[in-house]
C-alpha cells in the first residue's frame, strides 16, 4: 500500500509540476502583455502632456526656440526612468524633434503600423529593430520597447509621438506581477497536494482490504471445490468402485463354471461382461484421480503429474513428463502448500489443453527455478487464445486459471499463461518451497 500511495504522490506531484511551471509560463506572459498595455498607457500620457504644453506650431516649421522649449518640456516630464529617447514625426517621415538633436530633420520611411496610426489613433507598442538607422543612436542602451500614439499641433495637423522604453522596465513589472499573483497558485497547489495525502491513503487502505477480501473468498472457491472433490472421490470410492470390483471378481468363477459344464457361449458373455467391467474400475479409479489426487506427500508429485497424463496418452495424445529430482527436497513444504498447488495447476492446465485445447501433445516440467523455487511447466500445442477469448470464458465461469493466480500471488510466488491463437499454451508456476 505505501507504494501505491507513494507512486500516486509523485504523479500528483509531477501533474502539480507541470501545472506550476504550465501556470507560471501563462502568468508571465500575461505580465508581460500588462506591462506593454501600461507602455502603451504611458505613451499616450506624455503624448498628451507634450501635446497640451510643448507642441507648437513653431516645432513643425523647425524654430528653434520652439524646438527647444519642447525639448526642456521632454528632459523635465518625459525622458528618465524607464523612457530613455523621445521622438516627434510628421507623416511624411521626417523626424520634427528628438532629444538626440542630430536625428532633427533627418527623414526616414514610416512603418505600416506608424502610418496607419494616422487614420486610426490610438497607441501600439513594439520591440524596437535596432538594425534600422533611425535607431543608431539607441543601440548602446541594449533591448528597448518603442510604443507611438499621434497627437496634433494647435494647426490641427497630426504628428506621431514615439517614446523608447528599457526593456528591462518591462520585464521588472511583469515580475512585480508574478509576484503578486504566483504565490497564491503555488500556494493553492501546495494545499491541493496536501489534501490529496490522506484521500490517497485512505483510497489504497480500501484497495487493500478489497484485495485481501477477494483473495480470501478466491482462497475459499479452491477450497470449497478441493473438499467437495474429496467427499465425491470418496464416496465413489467407497461405494460404486468397490461394488463394481466386487461384481466383476464374482463373474469369473462364474464363467469358469459354465466353461466346465461346456456353455462357451455363456462363459464368453461372462468373461465380456467381467473384461468391461474391470475396464470401467479402471475408468472410475483415473476419474477418482483427476477429482482428487492422492496423498501427494506420500505418492509423491511425480506419481500425481504421471496419473494426470495417463487419460491423455490413453486418448491418443503424446505426452511428455520430465520431473528433475529434489525439486521439493525432503522436509520442505511441511504442510503441503507449494505440493497441492503444483498439482492443482498441472490438473487445471492438462485439463484445459485436453477439454478445449485440441492438443495434440502434451508436456510436464517440473524443475528448479532456483535453490527452493519450484517451476512447472505445462505445455501443449492445441488451438490457444487470445486475451479476449479467455475474457471471454471468464466471464462465462471458466475461471480455474484466475482462482489459482490468486493461491500463487498468496504463496508468494507467479503464474503466467502465455497463449496465441494457433501456438498453443504455455501454463508456467513458479512457486517458493520454504
């Protein structure tokens, strides 16, 4: 159970990583777009204070003294903090003022955004090229953000407004940001973690008691089927095995009898009936074996996986078994647990193969996977199935197989059932022998 719990946690915790980083990476774009909407509010504002206190007539024509009451305006209001260049346009490109006075006059062509601000107003912001030669003159101050808005002189003709802003002053407010929103995330992740601790907990405890319940009730269908082949066995033993033993003993004196007085027909039918019913002794004594295999500490599970294999190879099948010696040495399995769960899954797998499998030979290995681990092996080479196949007889009541997976996992070893249609079966238990 801790390790269920343990691998969920770490799932969580990596889902709640990837939703951090996944939410930081967000939260900081949208930062970062605030803090371009504030360049752009910024942009509009000193457009409005230079348009409102410094914006002349006189600036559009190139007097100087207008030029440079504008430009005490700029170095007074505008430029220092972030903004570090300032720049006024006329539509046709020329450059009306900047605080860097060898650009005045200088004309350059507008961009498309630039000269369609013109008819639409408003502001935009962009980083700035520092590639194109009005921006020589800012390439020293490293990654910049330029954002422009029109404003009109008192002649109503429009100019275009330019501000270049640090980049790194964007950057500062989308952190100022982040910091004021990634702590309240981190921190509903953090408790959404934590609740998830005693639910995941509480979750693998019912798993677990589900588990051990249905393991017991497997424990107990074994069970239940191993005593109630045991109480059939016996009482066929008991009852019709040794009447019919006892008919077929008396019929051949009988047949001795009339094969004196000179009756051959009547010795013959004697004898017949005597053969078949000795053969039918024989029938229900291999029966009474697949029902319930003999004392298999005292037989031995040699002699067991032998009985098995004998209606088979009466049947015409091929069989094989190979049994390497000490594979449960003397001492071992005092209580018979590794013994009868061998036997089971070699009766179960023969049966299958025999019932359902079309098998035309049938194999038995039993052998050491290790010091004190037993392996058995049931191989035939009938029809097979697929994973949907045996779903399938699951779901219809065949589920022998399952029920002893369960006594496997429970005896602390594995049973694996490798099957293609076509190929065959392959039943292989490995199983401790304390």
């Amino acid at each position: 159970m801790p390790t269920a719990v343990t691998r969920f946690m770490l799932a969580s915790l990596a889902a709640i990583v990837v939703i951090g980083v996944g939410g930081y990476l967000a939260l900081r774009q949208v930062a970062l777009e605030q803090a371009v909407r504030e360049t752009r509010q910024r942009v509009e504002a000193d457009g409005r204070i230079v348009e409102s206190a410094g914006l002349t007539d006189g600036v559009l024509r190139g007097d100087p003294r207008a030029l440079q009451r504008l430009d005490d305006l700029v170095l007074g209001q505008v430029l220092g903090g972030p903004v570090v260049r300032v720049k006024l346009w006329s539509r046709d490109g020329t450059v009306l003022y900047s605080d860097a006075r060898q650009l005045i006059g200088s004309r350059y062509e507008l961009g498309e955004d630039e000269r369609e601000l013109f008819a639409t107003g408003g502001a935009d912001a962009e980083v700035s090229n520092l590639s194109e030669p009005e921006n020589r003159y800012e390439r020293p101050q490293g990654k910049l953000l330029e954002a422009y808005t029109t404003i009109r002189a008192p002649n109503g003709e429009q100019v275009l407004f330019e501000i270049y802003e640090r980049y790194d002053a964007v950057r500062a407010n989308a952190s100022r940001l982040l910091r004021a929103f990634a702590p309240p995330l981190l921190a509903g992740l953090l408790v959404l973690l934590l609740v998830q601790v005693p639910l995941a907990w509480s979750l693998a405890r019912r798993l677990q008691r589900e588990h051990a319940q249905r393991e017991a009730l497997l424990s107990s269908a074994v069970e239940a089927s191993s005593s109630e082949r045991r109480q059939i066995a016996a009482e066929l033993h008991d009852g019709v095995v040794q009447e019919l033993a006892g008919v077929a003993f008396g019929l051949a004196p009988l047949a001795d009898a009339a094969e004196r007085r000179g009756d051959a027909e009547a010795a013959g039918a004697l004898r017949d009936a005597s053969g078949r019913l000795r053969q039918g002794v024989r029938d229900l004594r291999t029966l009474l074996v697949e029902i319930h295999p003999p004392n298999l500490a005292s037989a031995g599970l040699d002699a067991a996986l032998s009985d098995l294999l004998s209606p088979l190879a009466a049947a015409g099948i091929d069989t094989h078994l190979d049994v390497a010696p000490d594979v449960l040495p003397a001492g071992h399995d005092a209580d018979g647990t590794a013994l009868a769960l061998l036997y089971r899954v070699a009766r179960e797998a023969v049966r299958n193969a025999r019932e359902h499998g079309g098998a035309h030979t049938v194999s038995i290995a039993l052998t050491c996977a290790a010091p004190r681990v037993a392996r058995l092996v049931v191989h035939d080479d009938g029809r097979g199935f697929s994973a949907d196949q045996r779903e399938r007889a699951e779901a219809a009541g065949h589920v022998g197989l399952r029920l002893l997976e369960g006594l496997a996992v429970e005896a602390g070893g594995t049973l694996r059932v490798d099957s293609t249609p076509g190929t065959g079966t392959t039943v292989t238990l490995e199983v401790p022998a304390p």
